[in-house]
C-alpha cells in the first residue's frame, strides 16, 4: 500500500470516529438545539396570529370576533373579502380536529382580543402550563 493511501484510510476512520462520538453525544445537544427550534417556531406564529390579527382590524375597522377557531377561520379567509391573513407556516397538520392551531407541542395556542389595542396571543410553552400573566414561565407571549 502507498503512503498516501494509508494517510487517506487514517482520515477516514478518524472520521468515523467522531462522528460515532457525535451520535452518541446527539440526543443530549439534540434535545436543546430541538427545544430552541421549537421556542423560535412559536415565536413566529405568535409574532405572525398578532399581525394578522391587527391587519383584519384594519381592513374590517372591527376584531375578529368570536373564540380562537372562529378568530382563525377569519384570518385564513373566512371572511366577507375572502382575505388570507394568516397562514399557519407549518401548513395544516398543526390544526386538530375541532380547528384549534397547535404550538410545536400540540398545545392550542391562546387568543385573547378583548382589549383591541393589544391583541394577545400566547402558547403554553414546553411544560404546557397556562401562566401567560407569569413573567418566570416558559409561556411564549406576544407582550413580552
């Protein structure tokens, strides 16, 4: 065998290596890097319900009315103009069977438009704990 063939097999089994390690080292590192995707995905569609939200208030002079599955038949374009608002960026296998939109943890994310100068719009966050009014909880709010 050449010198540079046994150099090129060195590398490779190094690789090999470290690679194995990182699969093994995976699900704890993995875990985090999943739980801070998830965290940012929320905060997008929380950012996003809010803008529609405000967008709908605009173009009609009035909130969506009615719970959080009748808010978001508005957004989506149940509506007298038939005007997309919202679109939920994971598409439609984040909504159950009674139309609630689901967080990354399958947890109903919350709308509150009582108070038309600031929509609220939350989710339970990981623990799936309702404590939006918390400033220690995990909850993913639109006011904080």
């Amino acid at each position: 065998m050449s010198r540079g063939f046994k150099l090129v097999m060195k590398v490779i089994i190094a690789l090999i290596i470290i690679f194995v390690v990182l699969g093994l080292l995976n699900p704890f590192g993995g875990s985090r890097i999943q739980t801070a995707g998830r965290i940012a995905w929320a905060k997008d569609e929380v950012t996003a319900l809010v803008t529609a939200i405000k967008a709908c208030q605009t173009e009609y002079g009035a909130m969506p009315s009615g719970d959080s599955v009748a808010i978001l038949k508005t957004l989506q374009g149940d509506n007298p103009r038939k005007i997309q608002f919202f679109a939920a960026s994971q598409g439609p296998k984040y909504f159950d069977a009674a139309g609630h939109f689901l967080d990354p943890w399958k947890t109903p994310f919350r709308i509150d438009i009582s108070d038309p100068a600031n929509p609220k719009v939350w989710s339970a966050g990981k623990n799936k704990k309702d404590a939006p009014d918390d400033p220690n909880s995990e909850d993913i709010c639109s006011w904080r």
